[in-house]
C-alpha cells in the first residue's frame, strides 16, 4: 500500500492511515468529524484505546494510545512526575498528562509534505512503537495513581533494578 499524498485531497493522510489500518485488520470508527479513527486496544495487562489522527494542513499524522481512565485530581501531580521520569528517556514519542481532565497518553508523530510517501512500513513503525511503548509504561501510570512511588515505578516500567 504505497500511496503519494497530495495534500490538495479532502483527507489524504486520513485515508492513507484508514487504509494502513483496514489492510491490517483493526476495528475502528471513524471520528463524528472524519478526521480521526479510534479503536479499543487489549494488551496483556491493560486495555486503553488507540487514536490515529491527522492535521492536513500542517502535513501531521499523529497517533495517541490513551488510558481508559483519567487520574483522579489528588493524585494529578505524582502521575506528573512519573509521566516527565519516563519522558526523560524516550527517544520516540512522549508521554502526556493534562492536569485539567486527568488524562494521560502516549503521542508518536510524524510529519510529511507533499513531497514526502507516506509508505505503510512508516505507518506501521508510527503505530507500533505507540503500542508498545504505552503497553510498557501504563501499568506504571496505574500504580502511581493508586500510590505508588512514581521514581520506582518508572524503574519497574523500564527494568531497572534497585541497588
């Protein structure tokens, strides 16, 4: 599925990313203003949901994994700081919390111009890395917000072991 993009389309990024997704056989839905698509995500712990969305103007593909539940506001500030311990060594994407909703997730991006192909095996690197990488992280975030202490959990997350 090699597709040039023609940022003159109505939602060629969109398309392409819908066609990455249909080829690999994921449910989603489409978003009520067409310019995004969502879909349930099962990991081996978590559950969380998945959404692949485009600014076409700006020549942006973006896809978030978000947690399935926001943070309470009492716990808002050590989820804080486990998301900017686990940001600090990311090399691809990052973690994102906002303090107004409690939401929390995982953004990977990418941006094209017109001269640029959106190939499959980009889509599928922008995706996956998403995927894991949340998959990683977000039984940290759920142990932090029941308690737990955001340094040991981020190490828990990324296999350090203590001294």
């Amino acid at each position: 599925m090699e597709r040039r993009i023609d940022l003159t389309e109505s939602n060629p990024l969109l398309d392409t990313v819908e066609e990455w997704f249909r080829a690999d056989g994921w449910v989603y839905q489409r978003g009520g203003t067409a310019r995004y698509l969502r879909m349930s995500v099962h990991g081996e712990e978590h559950s969380w949901f998945l959404v692949a969305d485009t600014d076409e103007t700006a020549g942006v593909v973006l896809v978030y994994s978000i947690a399935p539940t926001c943070i309470d506001v009492t716990q808002r500030t050590r989820v804080a700081e486990f998301v900017v311990r686990a940001n600090h060594g990311l090399m691809i994407g990052n973690l994102e919390l906002s303090f107004a909703t409690g939401d929390v997730r995982y953004k990977t991006s990418i941006a094209v111009d017109r001269r640029t192909d959106l190939r499959s095996s980009v889509i599928d690197r922008l995706v996956n890395t998403n995927l894991r990488t949340f998959e990683r992280y977000l039984p940290g975030i759920a142990a932090v917000a029941q308690g737990a202490d955001p340094e040991a959990a981020v190490d828990r997350c990324e296999g350090v072991r203590s001294h």
